[in-house]
C-alpha cells in the first residue's frame, strides 16, 4: 500500500464506520445496550484509524483540487464545507459521548448522543461522497 492509496483506505474506514453507527443506533433501539457498547466502540476505533490515516496522507500529500465544472462544485461545496466544520467540531463531542457512556452517566450520554450522532453520522456519509466526486467522479 502507498500513500496514493489512503483517500481509498479513508473511504472505505468512513463507510465502516457509518455502517457501525447505524447498526449500533438500531442496537441501542432494540434496548441491547452491550451490542450498541460494542457496536459504538468498533465505530470510535475505525474512526480513529480513518483520522490516522488522513493525517498522514495529508502530510504527504496536499489537498486535491476540485475540477471546475460549473454547477458540480457548487454541489461539491455545499457537501464539503459543512462536512469540513461538524468533522472539526465532531471529535471532542465523540469524546465526550464516549465519556459519559463509559461512566455510566446515562442520561448526559444519551442527551450528548443526540447530538453526536446525526453529527458523525453526516460526516461519515459525507466523506465517501466527497472521496467519490474528488478521486472517482470528476477526475
């Protein structure tokens, strides 16, 4: 594996970790509260590895330009920028989540949760998309 290779790596972690989020929310609805420990710790750990190995793909490599194509990267903005703000603001509010659930502090885990999840939720969807229309798409 090279370096070229991590934006497909990152996808790929940010659709797992999507997957996760989703299947441990559905857990957690059904009332089976270690499946959706477990589910959401899996959903933490391949996030952590998904901000790994963009850090260092960044490190290496600068950020890719998208093609103007008219109203194409108008659609690309409006997904980027907003992923781009809730992905910086996402981290401390995941740790923050995980605090409280590991505490036992339920009811500020699941009024932070609330919160949290349509938020990393948002960002994990978006992220595949923009790897799409930046490395598949519009190349």
């Amino acid at each position: 594996m090279t370096v070229q290779d991590l934006p497909t790596l990152n996808a790929t972690l940010n659709a797992i970790a999507a997957t996760l989020l989703l299947v441990g929310y559905v857990g957690i609805k059904k009332g089976h509260k270690e499946f959706h420990k477990k589910i959401m710790v899996s959903a933490l750990v391949v996030s952590a590895f998904f901000l790994t190995s963009y850090l260092i793909y960044h490190y290496h490599v600068p950020s890719k330009k998208f093609p103007d194509l008219g109203w194409i990267k108008t659609v690309y903005l409006i997904i980027l920028i907003p992923h781009i703000i809730l992905a910086a603001a996402m981290v401390p509010m995941i740790l923050k989540t995980f605090w409280h659930g590991f505490r036992g502090e339920w009811e500020k885990h699941k009024k932070i949760a609330r919160i949290t999840f349509p938020i990393w939720m948002y960002v994990s969807v978006t992220g595949v998309i923009v790897y799409f229309m930046l490395y598949r798409w519009y190349v």
